[in-house]
C-alpha cells in the first residue's frame, strides 16, 4: 500500500508543478508551489528522512511561500501607483 501512496503523492507533485509552471496568476502558481513543497515533505517523510521532511516544510512550504507573496504584494502596490 506505500507504494501506491508514494506514486499518488509524485503524481500529484507533478500536477502541481505543471499548474505552478503553466498558470498566469501569480498568486496562484505560488500556492501551486507551497503545495508542491509540502507534497515534497510527506514524500520525504515516507522515504524515512523526517529531518529533511521537518526542513522542507518549514522552508520551503512556509518562509518561501511568505517572501513570494510578500513580493507579489509589494509589486502590485508599486504597479497601482504608476
């Protein structure tokens, strides 16, 4: 049954990276990449690499997520001024 588990896992880390590579909206390929990252973590979490996993999640899901948006913000504020 893992196996199946870690084949629908990559399945879906696929789709995510397709979706955050092919959409137009910006704040939504970022959420396509935060998903992906936390798929990425519970892959490495079944392949038994919790410490890799805990890093992946925190880092990749979380402060990558928060700087991509805070950047997406920051350039839809300077485009409203022009």
């Amino acid at each position: 049954m893992l196996n199946w588990v870690e084949f629908v896992t990559l399945l879906i880390i696929v789709v995510a990276a397709y979706f955050s590579i092919r959409v137009s909206n910006l704040l939504f390929a970022v959420v396509a990449l935060a998903a992906l990252s936390l798929l990425l973590s519970l892959e490495f979490y079944l392949l038994k690499a919790p410490d890799v996993a805990i890093a992946e999640a925190g880092i990749g899901a979380g402060l990558t997520t928060a700087i991509y948006v805070l950047a997406i913000y920051q350039i839809e504020k300077r485009d409203k001024k022009k």
